[in-house]
C-alpha cells in the first residue's frame, strides 16, 4: 500500500453560504453536535496514516491554528477538577507525537486549485491527500479507504465521487466514465467543473477527498483561472489525465449548507446515543 504522508487542508474560503454564523468563527470550527468539522478532518487523516498537516488558511482565520495548539491551563483545570472525560476530549485536539503541522496562508481566495498549489511547497515527497473539512464523511473513514484502493503506478488523482440528482451537477466536478454504477475505484476519461445539466458527462460527482500523485502542483502552476474566475483543482486533475472516481462507503454531509450541517448534527446525535446505551447495557 503507497503510504500518503502528508494531507493538505484548504480552509481559506471564506464561507459566505454560513454568514453570519461564518463572520467571526472560521466554517472549519463550526460545531457537529459537541465536535468541530475540522476535528473530524483531522482525525479522518490520522486514520489515513498522515504524517503531516498541511493548513492553507487565511489571516483572518488564525482560530483555527488556536484551536490545534495547546491550552496547558485550561488542561491543568480541567485535571485538578477531575473533568477527565472532557479532558480527554480536549486532548484529543492536539496531533500525536510524529505528526506535525505546517501553516501556510492563502493571502487572497482565488480557488480551490490555487489552495492546493499553495500548501505543495510543505508537502512532503510522494503523493498528497487532500480533506475539504465542510465536505463531513461519517461512517468508514473515507480517506483511509482511498489510500487502500489508490494505484500510483495507473492513477494520477483518486477523488471521492457522489451520485447527485442531475439538477445539481452544476455545483460540483462531474466525472466522465463509462461505468458511473461501479463501486471502489472507476476509472474515468475526464472530469468537468459545474457543467450545465444538459451538457454533464455523468451524475457522478466529485466529493472533498483527494489522492494526487505531486505532478499536480506544476500542472496548478500553469492552469490559469477556470469556472468563476477561480483556479479549479478539478482542471488540473483533467489536464493531468489517469484520473480514478472512488465511491466511497461513508455518508457525506455538505456542511458548508445550513441543512447539511443540520443533518449531520442530528446523525452524530443519534449515533452518540446509541454508544451511550450500548455504554449502559455493558
Ligand atoms: P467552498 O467554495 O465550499 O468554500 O470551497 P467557501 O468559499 O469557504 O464557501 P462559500 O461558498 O463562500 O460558502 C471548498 C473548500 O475549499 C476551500 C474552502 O475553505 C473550503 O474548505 N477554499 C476555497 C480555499 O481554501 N481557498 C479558496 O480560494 C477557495
């Protein structure tokens, strides 16, 4: 199995579909439930082997950065009173011993594409993953089972793919393949960004996890602007061709949508409950 050391997160966007909700707090801490999207990122990574996190932020979104430092008081209080459950859960923000996070800024949000291209400089050699934190995978870390599935030696990019109604095509890449109902790993001929319903390819659609092998950051360099004005990562993958859809076994919740972030609340909920009885009955 190829090992993906280092996972690039691209939260610089400024998450204008969350205002206000978005004004202050970056989209990437807004809570699931008790948990922040990006906590579940992270450790969607870890469980992927990453080695190192790659932040592209914004300057004005250095919360997230205090989120991943340590807080030694609040941890001292939290021990002294015997909080150990929520201590536990505080621990739980920072990376383990032989993870270690580099934070680069994207001054300016001109894309996803150009996101990518601006965390490269601190990936380490091989290929990349890459977690957009809105985009929450529960169930079977996602991931983990894209680098289990990924083949260097026959793929350029492995990108999680979502069946949608064709009415929402426009909001996401499309893939072109042959076999849109296949499971695991399809390969495709192409991949098109927001394309017209009338005009895409398939109803497979490209989600937020990534593998690309590192040939992506000089196909970024070159790419120049795309769909709305921005540097789309989808043209990059399509210009770097060998380009495999995943459909992964995970539910996925568009939490960068007031009703997505709804439903996955309610689902982690439901899922709290159910370990909290299963913790009862034992
Ligand atoms: P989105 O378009 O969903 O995020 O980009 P956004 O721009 O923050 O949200 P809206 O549309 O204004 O509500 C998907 C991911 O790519 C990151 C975002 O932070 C998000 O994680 N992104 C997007 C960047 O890091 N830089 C960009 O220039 C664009």
């Amino acid at each position: 199995m190829t090992r993906i050391d280092t996972v690039i997160f691209p939260v610089a966007g400024m998450g204008t579909r969350m205002l206000p909700a978005t004004k202050v707090t970056p989209k990437e801490l807004l809570p699931v439930y008790d948990t922040p999207l990006l906590q579940f990122a992270i450790d969607e990574a870890l469980a992927a082997g990453a080695r190192r996190i790659v932040l592209v932020s914004h300057p004005k979104k250095a919360a997230i950065e205090a989120y991943l430092a340590a807080e030694p008081e609040l941890e001292d209080t939290l021990a002294e009173k015997g909080k150990s459950d929520l201590l536990r859960a505080v621990r739980t923000t920072r990376l383990p011993e032989g993870v270690d996070l580099k934070v680069v800024m994207q001054e300016e949000p001109l894309g996803l594409g150009h996101a990518v291209l601006c965390g490269g400089a601190a990936a380490l050699d091989g290929p990349v993953g890459v977690i957009l934190p809105d985009d929450l995978i529960l169930g079977r870390p996602c991931l983990a089972e894209m680098v289990a599935a990924y083949d260097p030696n026959t793929m350029k990019s492995l990108v999680a793919a979502q069946d949608v109604s064709r009415g929402k095509v426009s909001s996401y890449g499309i893939f072109d393949c042959d076999d849109a109902s296949g499971s695991g790993a399809i390969p495709a001929r192409g991949i098109v960004e927001k394309p017209d319903p009338e005009d895409a390819p398939s109803t497979l659609a490209a989600v937020g996890r990534y593998i690309l092998s590192p040939e992506i950051f000089d196909v970024l360099e070159g790419i120049g602007q795309g769909a709305g004005g921005e540097i789309q990562l989808t043209d990059a993958i399509a210009a770097l061709g060998s380009i495999s859809a995943f459909r992964f076994s995970g539910d996925r919740y568009d939490c960068g949508s007031k009703d997505g972030l709804v439903e996955a609340t309610l689902a982690v909920q439901a899922s709290r409950a159910r370990h909290h009885l299963r913790v009862a009955a034992e």
